[in-house]
C-alpha cells in the first residue's frame, strides 16, 4: 500500500510531465517570432521568481486560489481530498514547485525558439508566411 504521500508526488511528475507536453507541443513559433521583438521574457522570469520567493517563505496560511488549485489537482488524480492542514501545506508547496519546473522548462523552449525565430535559416524557411502575415496586416 502506498501513502498518500507518494501518490501525491507521482501525480506531481505526472502533472509536470503533462503541463510541459502540453506547452512544448502548441504551435507557436510565429507568436515568438513576432512577439520577441516587442515583449521580453522577463514576465516570465519575475513569475518564476516571485513562486521562488513564496516557497522560501513559511506560510501556514494557503490562500484561497491555492486551495482551489490543491481541490483541482486532487480530483483531476483521484487522491483523496480530505486533508489535514499539514497535507495542505504539502499539497500547496509541491504544486509550487511544480509550477517553477514547468515555468522553467517552457523558458527554456521559448529561448530556444526566439533564437531559432531570429535566425537567418528560420527567415529562409518562412519568408512566404512572413510576408502574408505581414501583408494581411
């Protein structure tokens, strides 16, 4: 029999596995190519690091968002939802990280991209979608 516990942290790599799937695999290297000249991507860092900051921080409070999100999850795996405040804080916190591993991992695909965006190879291939985008405009 397994605790709850580790349930709760393979449902947790499943989440993140899915989470970066999911985002990994949309199509979306026009909106990084013309996104990247106007936005950057540090929204995206100074999200990663305000979720850094709230897991450094001992908080015996979960605010309501996250308890919706810990329900969410719950039910989405099949665990049990009745917890004690300690596996609230348990469930709150690995949810956390696991959004900065993901975070992480699609920074690290949008990085990947913007460069590939910008690159003359990248121009070459997609010229005509270019100038269509552009004309359409």
């Amino acid at each position: 029999m397994t605790s709850w516990y580790h349930a709760v942290d393979v449902s947790i790599e499943i989440y993140i596995k899915q989470a970066i799937d999911n985002e990994l695999h949309k199509d979306i290297e026009d909106i990084i190519f013309f996104s990247s000249y106007t936005i950057g991507l540090d929204v995206f860092k100074e999200a990663t690091q305000k979720l850094k900051a709230r897991l450094s921080q001992d908080e015996d409070e979960i605010d309501i968002a996250a308890q919706e999100e810990a329900r969410k999850f719950l039910r989405q795996y099949h665990l049990r939802q009745a917890l004690s405040q300690k596996k609230q804080r348990y469930i709150a916190r690995e949810l956390i990280k696991a959004h900065i591993r993901i975070n992480e991992a699609v920074l690290e695909h949008f990085y990947s991209l913007q460069k590939k965006a910008h690159s003359f190879e990248y121009f070459q291939e997609r010229k005509e979608n270019i100038y269509k985008l552009l004309e359409d405009e």
